[in-house]
C-alpha cells in the first residue's frame, strides 16, 4: 500500500505534503507540548502533595478528597453553574435582540452597533470596578435614585451574600452580549432574502419568520457563540477579583479563583491542580464530544 | 555600514552602563493607602539618592494579591529586585528551594542580630544560618480605633473589652452612628476574628491553639464564646461594609460617620494624614481585651537571588539601609508602626505610638502572630471559614466551630 501511494503521488503533490507537514509541525509541537504534556503533568500533580513547588509524594486520592470536602469549593461550582447557565442564555437573547433591532435597518445602525459593541472593548477588570462602584449602596446608583425622591428603592446586590452572584452577572452580561450581537448580526444578514419574501406571500407575522424561519438556520452562529461564552464561563476570575474579591462570604467564589488562591498566595499547587483537573472535567466529558458532534463530524461527510 | 556601526554603538552603550554600575531595582508591594503611600515614598527617595540604582516602584492593591504576583513572578523566572511580605511564614518556601539572597555578609558587616528587638521579629528570615529578609516594622494588630467626638456626644464610655462594646454599641446605634466600621474583605474579617480570640481568651489559649495546634483548644467552650461574641459584631456594622477597604472604614472614624474601627496600628498614618490629633480627636485602645496583648508581626522585604551582579549590589544596598536608624525613624514615623531597633530617635512619636511602644517593653503583652505558626494554606483555610460564618448569619457556632477544630486538626 504505501508504496503504491509513493508511486501514485505526483512530484508536485508530494512536495507539497512536505511543505505543510514542515508548517504544520511547529503548530503539532506546541499543542502537544502545550495541551498534552501540560494538562497530563497538572493532572499529576493533583496525586501529589505538593506545596508551593512541584514534588512527587504521591498521596492518591486525597487531594480530591479534601476539595469536594471544602465547602468554598462546593460554593465555587455551584456558583458556576448559576453563572454559567444565566450568562449564557441570557447573552443569547440580548444579543439576539439587539442584532434584530439593528436588522430592521434604522438609522444611525453603526452608531447603536459601535454602542453595542463597545462594552466587549473593556477589560473584565475595568467592567468589574465600574460596576462595583456603580452597585455601592452608598455611592451609586441606589444613592442617586434615592436621592431623586424613591426613597425605598433598592439596588444593591453585591453586599448581599444572596444577591452578589447576580450582580456580578449583570456586569458580565453587560459586557459579553455585545460580541453575540455581532455574531447574530452577521447571522442575520446572511439570510438570503428570498426567504424573507417567501415568508411575507404566506402571510407569515415577522416575529414568527424570526423566531421559527431564521433562528433555526442561524445553528452554526449560535453554536460558535455558545462555544464562546461557555469559554469565558470557565475561566472567570478576573471579573470576580475586580468586582467582589469572591465575596461577601463565598457567594461569588468561583473556581478559576480557587485555583489560582492556592497554587499561589496559599501554596497548595496539589489542592490547586485537583480543582483545575476538575475544571478539565466536565470540558472534556461534554463539551468535546459535542463540538465533535457540530463541526468535526460533518466535516468528513 | 550602518549596520555595523550601530551594533557598534549598542555594544559600546552596553559597556558604558556597566562601568556605571547602576540597576533597576523592582519593589512588589501593598502599600496603596495614603499614609502607606507616603511612607514607601520615603525609602524609594532615599534609595535613589544613595546612587545610580533606581527604585522601580509596583505598587498592588491588597496584600494577598500582591504576594500572589511576587510568587508567580519568582517561580515564572522574572523575579523583582525586592517583594513586601509579612514577617511570617508566607515565604518560608521560597527560603527552602534557595531562590532568596542570603544577606548574612551584610547582616554580620551591621550586627544585625545584635540590634533588632525583639529578636523574635528576625526568626521568620533566619534557616539554616542564613538571613533571607529584612523585617522593617513592627505592626501590631490589635487596635480599636475611636472617634472621641462620637463617643462624647452619645455619652458612652470609650469600651476596653468586648462586652463593654457589646453593650455600650446600641447606645451608638440608636444616637444614629454606625457603632463599628467594617471592611468585609476576607482578611479583615480574619483580623478582627483573631482581634476578638485574643481579646476574650488569654496568651496561654493563643499559644495553645496557634502554636501546638490544640484540638481540645480549637474545640473549647473558650473558641465557642469567640465566635458568638464575633457573631455578635455583625449587628452594629452597616450595609455597605462587604468589599469595602480598610482605609475607608478608617475613613468613616475619621470623618464621625462611625464610632470605632479594629484595625492594626497602620490605620494611625491615615489619621495622622487627616491631620488628627492623638487621644485628642481619636482614640486607641490596644484590644479591646481584659489585658492589652499584641502580636509582633510585620512587614518584610525579600530579595530573589538573580545573577545580575549589580542587581545583588543595589539588594544589599537597600537591605542595609532598610535598617539605618535614620531610614527607620523617617519610614516608621510616616507609617505609624514601630521601629525594628531600639537607638533610634522616636522624639516625633505620638500619644498613641508610645503607647504602643509601651506595651513593647512589658514581654508579657507581645504575643506572636498566628500566621508565624501556621502555614499560608491553613491559614486560608481559616481565612474562608470566618468569612462564610460572617456573611452568613444562618451557619451556627455548633458548625462552625466543628468546620474549625477539623482545619486545626489536620494543620501543619
């Protein structure tokens, strides 16, 4: 077989595969290098009792068994899973919503989109301060709309242990769906036309085209945004160090945060690793097979 | 041609910079408030007037993130010249895997073992004979800050224990003041946590649960009254304390919006910057506690070793003048600490630094800071569990003490 292919190949060809295999192999290196030997040498550590510096005095399982034993750890997931979910879906529909005010061509398109947009310009812990200063029950906006005259009006979710975790979201949504918009927006204008047409002969109400006509073939936009989203979900930490620091208490702890608390200032990298071997978890188990699922498998059809 | 003459010129420019022998030297530190910042203002100008080196200042908000910086900057191989730590066990690590200057050549040279009191304040930087830091102060942690004018005008006595606060603080409540200002920082509610443990117990439970690391004390009748008389402080503070800074609760003393603060003895620089007078506009109480105690801990400078033959000069150079009497007189009277030396000239020292530096002669008063004793990850671990018991006045004492006799348990 492979020397019927030797013979096959044309000069040109071959060359060619030699080519992108010497420009491809820097890019093999560093995602082995990288990916692979990276992950596998963290996921080790987590086995080990290491302190501040890397050591191998393995201790099997007890790492793990300490961190689902912590409750700020237990905290930090579920905080996640709240975050995450609510980020998501509700990133989706602000930037739907936007992109389909911007479609119905009104005036001054790039200035709203620019206005959209911009929030998505701002670093995680610029957004964060603003947002905290603007959340301060003193200084912000619950002072100034009390001081207008609504004097029982109250807006201020990050001194709330109950409330802080959804204050921090406003402030994540706030900056995030903006990049949806876009996405959604591009979506929107690559509909062809005709259906639009098609659509109106029958009689068919706009939001009903919008909602069962055009969302359904916006798939791919929706899957690269959800992908996007689900990405800054897991990292999160600087929004958090910015706006709450994790608190009050645990409420906003988050487990980017725990990982990186322990593998520094706290010098537990073993404890560290376990939570961030955790962290890789639920990444590999769902969201893989599932952009397998969405780009890699049709590719091959 | 040009090319040459340029690589030339660069080399040239090279040697010349070594014949001067003069180096950036970069400082991680938390000194961001304003009295701090004065105060690190000084050693920066003093150490650019000793020569050609320069003092790179960075500056970081809140000390855990800065020493999180310096961690990673030291293990990711771009160390700085110097780093602020507490004189504590946080780099004890860093000591052990050799990645610190050892200054003993210019530590014997001064006689430093000889003139820094309390001699207990060098233990941290001193493993296996060598000298790997520099202690530049001495803080004590356990103050309440009071605003005479408040406590005069609700007409309650100034409280010197925590049941005298307890009971003097719905007084001030009720007289429209916020009886305590709070910043719910996670370290803040350890510092008033460990202010409250010392103040209700005594200097045999500290060392017992601290230093020997005592489940039976962990789990006592004694840590069960800390935490409810800590629960009970939750009541007299306002709502907008959680991720507030410790110098606008110091703020909110100063300006009389709140009656007093616990806060360590580097609050006083930011009165002093306000312009207030010692026990004339405010107060200090060392406690409050039946008997004033005070931890002796403090502020550290390390160096990481580099191969940078200059860079080691300019260490040791700003090393040695960390502990010039001149340097700590200017540094801790700007910063309201106490020096580390005791032949150095404190004529400016007010009512309330002297009151400290009382308490620093009377041996039975100074106890040590607990985090000499346990390691940065116990201590988090502690750090975690007094700030979900305070934000959260559903968790019981019952539960919390157990969550606190288990991490005391499996301490190192």
């Amino acid at each position: 077989m492979a020397t019927s292919t030797k013979v096959s190949i044309p000069r040109r060809a071959k060359r060619v595969q030699i080519s992108s295999l010497l420009a491809s192999t820097p890019m093999a290196i560093v995602a082995i290098g990288v990916f692979v030997v990276c992950v596998g040498y963290s996921v080790m550590l987590s086995f080990t009792k290491s302190r501040l510096f890397p050591n191998f005095n393995w201790v099997g399982l007890d790492q793990y068994e300490r961190l689902w034993g912590t409750s700020r750890w237990v905290v930090s997931v579920e905080n996640l899973l709240i975050y995450g979910i609510l980020f998501i879906v509700l990133c989706l529909i602000a930037g739907f919503f936007m992109a389909v005010f911007l479609d119905q061509k009104v005036r001054f398109e790039s200035g709203f989109r620019t206005l959209f947009l911009y929030p998505y310009a701002m670093s995680l812990v610029v957004t964060g301060l603003v947002w905290q200063w603007m959340m301060e029950p003193s200084l912000g906006i619950q002072n100034v709309v009390q001081r207008m005259g609504w004097s029982s009006f109250e807006f201020a979710p990050l001194v709330d242990p109950q409330y802080a975790i959804y204050g921090v979201l406003i402030a994540a949504v706030w900056q995030s769906s903006g990049l949806v918009m876009a996405l959604m927006l591009a979506g929107l204008r690559g509909i062809d036309g005709e259906i639009w047409k098609a659509a109106r002969v029958d009689g068919i109400p706009t939001w009903q085209t919008y909602l069962f006509i055009v969302l359904p073939m916006m798939r791919p936009v929706m899957i690269t945004s959800v992908v996007l989203l689900a990405v800054g979900v897991v990292r999160v930490y600087d929004l958090i160090v910015a706006q709450t620091g994790g608190g009050p208490g645990m409420s906003t702890e988050m487990p980017a945060k725990f990982v990186i608390d322990h593998i520094t200032a706290r010098g537990n990298v073993g404890l560290g690793m376990a939570a961030a071997t955790m962290m890789l978890l639920p990444v590999l188990l769902v969201i893989g097979p599932w952009i397998y699922r969405e780009y890699v498998r049709p590719a091959k059809h | 041609m040009m090319g040459k003459k340029l690589f030339a010129a660069t080399i040239g420019a090279g040697f010349m910079s070594a014949s001067v022998q003069a180096a950036d030297l970069e400082v991680i530190h938390w000194w961001t408030s304003g009295g701090e910042q004065k105060a690190v203002t000084v050693l920066a100008e003093e150490f650019n007037k000793l020569g050609n080196d320069k003092w790179v200042d960075t500056a970081v908000a809140l000390g855990e993130n800065a020493r999180a910086l310096t961690m990673q900057r030291i293990l990711g191989g771009d160390a700085p010249g110097a780093a602020q730590f507490n004189t504590s066990r946080q780099f004890e690590e860093l000591i052990e895997e050799g990645l610190l200057l050892d200054l003993t050549p210019v530590a014997e040279k001064e006689g430093w073992t000889d003139f820094i009191r309390p001699s207990s304040i060098l233990n941290p930087c001193m493993k296996d004979g060598g000298i790997y830091c520099v202690p530049v102060n001495i803080h004590s942690a356990q103050w309440l800050w009071t605003n005479k004018k408040v406590f005069a005008e609700v007409g309650v006595k100034e409280p010197n224990t925590w049941e005298e606060f307890l009971s003097v603080a719905p007084k001030i409540r009720e007289a429209g003041y916020i009886p305590l200002a709070f910043g719910g920082q996670g370290w803040q509610e350890r510092h008033v946590f460990d202010v409250v443990l010392i103040g209700v117990t005594d200097e045999a439970f500290w060392n017992r649960l601290w230093k020997d690391k005592s489940v039976d004390a962990a789990g006592s009748a004694q840590m069960r009254k800390v935490f409810e008389t800590f629960g009970a402080l939750r009541q007299f503070t306002d709502a907008g304390a959680p991720g507030r800074n410790w110098n606008d609760a110091t703020n909110m003393v100063i300006t009389g919006k709140a009656a007093a603060q616990v806060m360590g003895d580097w609050a006083r620089g930011e009165f002093a910057a306000a312009d207030k007078v010692a026990e004339v506009d405010y107060g200090c109480i060392p406690g409050p506690s039946k008997r004033p105690y005070l931890t002796l801990g403090g502020d550290a400078f390390i160096f990481p070793k580099s191969s940078d033959q200059n860079l080691e000069a300019a260490q040791m150079k700003l090393a040695s003048m960390m502990l010039s009497p001149y340097i700590q007189a200017k540094f801790n009277n700007t910063k309201g600490s106490l020096p580390v030396r005791a032949d150095v000239d404190l004529t400016v020292a007010d009512a309330c630094m002297k009151k400290g530096l009382a308490l620093l002669d009377d041996p039975k008063a100074s106890i040590t800071p607990a985090n000499a004793y346990i390691t940065e990850d116990t201590n988090g671990q502690i750090q975690d569990l007094v700030s979900t018991f305070w934000n959260e006045p559903s968790m019981s004492v019952d539960n919390a003490l157990a969550v606190f006799k288990g991490i005391i348990e499996d301490a190192e």
